[in-house]
C-alpha cells in the first residue's frame, strides 16, 4: 500500500474519532437542557477535554491533508525516476549485448546498427556499463564470502583507515576505582592508519562464437557468470592469503592460536581459537577451510561422542555445516594443515576491509582467438584489501 493510501486510513480512523467525540458533547448539552440545569463542574471538565480532543484532531487532519497531495507529488516523480532508472539499466544491457555480438559478427539491434551505441571506449577497449559491473560485482559476492562480509570501499586515490591501537604493549586506557585527592594515572592508545591504494587486475575469459551466437542462450548471464568465476577465484585467494607487495590477506592477522603439533588439529584447538575473537565481535563470525581440513575436522567428537561438525539445513544457499555454532566456508586457496601453515580462519570479516573501483573496463579479444572459434573477453579493475581490526580475525598456526 502506497504512503498516501496509509494517510487516507489514518484520516478516515481519526475522522471516525472526531464524529463520535461530537456525539458525547452533544449528549452532555441534552442531558443539562432536559433537566433545564446548567454543567455540572465535572461535565464542565469533561466538555472542555472534549472540546479540546476534537480541535487537536481538526488540527491533525489538516495537516494529514496536506502531506497526502505532498507525497503523492513525491510518488509520482520516484515512479518517473524508477521508470527512467529501468530504462537506462535495458538501454546498457542491450548497448553492451551489441557490441559483443558486433564483435563476433552476431546480430545488433536497429538502434546498434543506427548509431546508437552507447558504449565508451578506452584504452583497453569497451567500458563496461555501470548495469553490467553491478551485475559482476554483485555475483562475485555471492561465489566469494570473504568479499561479500568485508568492509567495502570505492575510493580512488590512496584511502587511509584510522585503526585504533594501544600506545604500546604495557598502557591501555584502563577503568577503576580511585580516591579523593590521588591522581590517576594517565594511559592512552594511539591511532595508526591502514592506506589501501589499487593494483590493477585482470580476468580473462574464453567464450566459444557459436555459443554468442546461439539465441537460446542467455549470453548476457553466461558471459557474467563466468567474468565472475575468474575474478571471484582471483580476489578468493588475495583476500585469504594476499601477494607480496600488493593486497593483503586475513591470514596476515596478528590474532592466532600457535599449536604444539605441525600434524593435527584437536577439539579444543577449535575452541581456542573461537575463543581468540571477543564475544562482540561473534554475532557475524564464521569459520574457512580447505577441503582436506574440513575432512579432518569432520572425525572430530566432543566429549559425549557427538561430531562437532552438525548439519545445517536451515542455511540457504551455504555449505550446510556449522562448527561450535558457526557457519564453515570452504576454500581451495586455504593451506593445507603442514608445520607453520595457518590451515584456519575464524572471525568477523569485516575485519578486512577492500578497495574496489567500481568501474571495470572490458576488452573484446577477436582475432587473438580467431582459430579456436572463439573471442576473449578480459575485464580490468582495480583493487586493494587489508586487515582493519585483528580483533576480529583469527587464525591457527601450525607448530614448526
């Protein structure tokens, strides 16, 4: 129901109010006139709360009156701009479509074909339009969860993200009792920055002509499906592990549980390095793995013989496990349990925070590919992680 629509209700509700506020006023003067006496003090009482009741409401009708022509102006010109917003999003798809199948001889639209292309060119060939980068993005996250619960940016240019830390390893700010006339002793923290800039990356994908071609085929979903597969593998692994000298991985955290043992982890390992996360950060937290780990950690029993590792079902659209009462997120670029490996990652991570541009440019690759039939479809974009708050993040490292 639209917002004019509920100020109608709410009119109607306190119209019906003010009628039957009326009717209790004008039984206090027929009672007075058929005794042929004046108002009692009380009735007098009554009669003015009444009075008053009803002006309140005169008041508030007028000005419900009122807002309903203001919003239903405002509705109408969000429904223009939603229109015009859809418009746009169907005239970039169709844009983009063209100039793929342009490129592979494929067929264009009237308005392609006119003209009207609606496609930049850069550099590095075709940008693609804010509708489609969207689209990848968006899927991205749905294949990577590391990149969909981090916190995000989009700032070109280098982005400095005040951290807050102690000023060093014996002063904290510290709470307690004190007395009259005793001073109290000054501890402070400090703030250091963490700066993310951007490292440009690319993303290649192959795509077969006969499948661009081919108009049962929804090419539109299968070109970003696949864009997205490479570059959720990609910022997968730099968002875990991280490249030398360029983006940094949660794993880097400083939080971590050290083991006695370089072979296996046990039960309370686990609880341990649960345990390494404060309780406020616990709500949003999460367990990664390699597939190998996972097989391990899946034998494991507390003490009563139950397998700490339970089944999920209500999770949509996750792996359906829980672990100590999280969720668990595999991942092929999580090392493998071996001496002085970090085979484990536990937190919140939005500990990690990502700069991503949001426009990713794409290049349409015909010829280099002409003999396999097919084109190549590279996307460009820049990007930059680092941990924020280790606090959140924590890891098990292996003994050496």
């Amino acid at each position: 129901m639209k917002t004019a629509e509920l100020r109608a209700d709410t009119i109607k509700s306190l119209t019906e109010k003010r009628a039957g506020l009326v009717t209790d006023l004008q039984t206090l003067i027929d009672t007075a006139k058929a005794e042929i006496r004046a108002f009692t003090e009380e009735e007098d009482v009554k009669f003015q709360n009444i009075e008053q009741q009803i002006k309140d409401i005169d008041s508030t009708l007028a000005a419900e009156k009122r807002a309903i022509s203001i919003l239903a102006a405002q509705e109408n010109t969000d429904t223009v701009a939603g229109a015009a917003e859809t418009d746009k999003s169907k005239a970039e798809i169709r844009a983009f479509m063209d100039y793929v199948n342009s490129q592979c001889g494929g067929k264009v639209s009237p308005e392609y074909r006119a003209g009207e292309q609606n496609i930049t060119m850069s550099n590095n060939g075709a940008v693609i339009p804010t509708t489609i980068s969207q689209m990848i993005i968006s899927t991205v996250k749905e294949m990577c969860p590391i990149f969909a619960k981090a916190t995000m940016f989009a700032v070109k240019g280098t982005l400095k993200i005040p951290v807050w830390g102690n000023a060093n390893t014996t002063h904290n700010i510290a709470v307690g009792y004190q007395a009259e006339f005793t001073d109290i002793t000054a501890d402070a923290g400090k703030f250091t920055s963490v700066d993310l800039t951007g490292y440009l990356a690319g993303a290649l994908t192959l795509i077969g002509k006969s499948v661009i071609n081919n108009s049962e085929i929804d090419v539109l979903n299968f070109i970003v499906t696949e864009m997205s597969k490479q570059i959720a593998l990609f910022l997968e692994k730099e968002l875990l592990i991280g490249t030398s000298g360029k983006a940094v991985g949660a794993l880097s955290t400083s939080n971590t549980a050290t083991l006695t043992s370089a072979t296996a982890i046990t039960a309370d390992d686990l609880i341990t390095v649960q345990s390494k996360v404060p309780t406020v950060y616990q709500a949003n937290a999460c367990w990664t793995m390699s597939p190998a780990t996972f097989a391990a950690i899946r034998k494991l029993k507390d003490s009563t013989g139950q397998y700490l590792l339970q089944t999920a079902p209500n999770i949509v659209g996750s792996f359906p496990f829980m672990l100590l009462g999280k969720p668990v997120f595999l991942s092929d670029n999580m090392p493998a349990v071996a001496a002085g490996a970090k085979p484990i990652l536990y937190g919140d991570y939005s500990g990690m925070a990502v700069n991503m541009r949001q426009q990713i440019e794409m290049q349409v690759l015909n010829e280099k590919y002409a003999t396999q039939h097919a084109v190549g479809l590279v996307a460009w974009f820049e990007f930059d992680s680092n941990v924020i708050d280790h606090q959140k993040l924590a890891t098990i490292t292996m003994a050496e």
